[in-house]
C-alpha cells in the first residue's frame, strides 16, 4: 500500500513540475516562423509548443540546442530546452533552408 501511495505521490509531482515549465508559442509556414524571435530568461527550462501552420512539411532544427522535430502541415508538437546561458541560440526549417533563421535570445 505505501508503494502504491509512493507511486501517486510522484506521478504527481511529476505532473506538477511539467505544468510548472513555461511555455512559448512557434508557429511555422512553409520555411517562416512567428514569431522569429523568441526571448527566454536564462537559467530556466523552457518548452516551445510548434505548431505547422504551412502546407507542407516543416523541421524545426538547432545545431546549438541539439533539438529536432519534425511536423506535417497542420501538426504540433513540443520541445523542451534544458536551462540556457545568456545568450543568442539559432534554429531554422531544415526543409525550407533559403527562408531566414530563428532566434532563442536567453537574458
């Protein structure tokens, strides 16, 4: 029984610290993102929601952050980012690579 009472009690704290995690917002079209610049605070983990609002298939990639996902047109999904140094972090469409990049500023 207190194995059972263990086990809820952190599932959820777990529940808990992932609500506790904030949360931007990107969407992305056909090798464009809105917006293209998103200001995190440093020190503290992140999760970006990205949603495929384009007609064709959409890769949110960062060299920097080791982050990749891929999205059909009209699907979403997340990534969570562990916490950040100040500073600036890239990431682009790797399906759209002539389209300008994104930014994660950290402050």
């Amino acid at each position: 029984m207190a194995g059972l009472i263990g086990l809820v009690c952190s599932l959820f704290a777990a529940r808990v610290f992932a609500a506790d995690i904030l949360t931007f917002k990107l969407e992305m079209q056909d090798g464009k993102f809105n917006p293209a610049r998103i200001e995190v605070p440093a020190g503290q983990r992140i999760k970006i929601e990205i949603h495929n609002i384009g007609k064709s298939a959409a890769e949110f990639e960062s060299v920097e952050l080791r982050k990749e996902k891929v999205l059909a047109p009209g699907a979403q999904s997340f990534v969570v980012i562990a916490p950040l140094r100040p500073g600036e972090y890239k990431f682009f469409d790797d399906f759209h690579l002539n389209m300008p990049q994104g930014v994660i500023v950290a402050k």
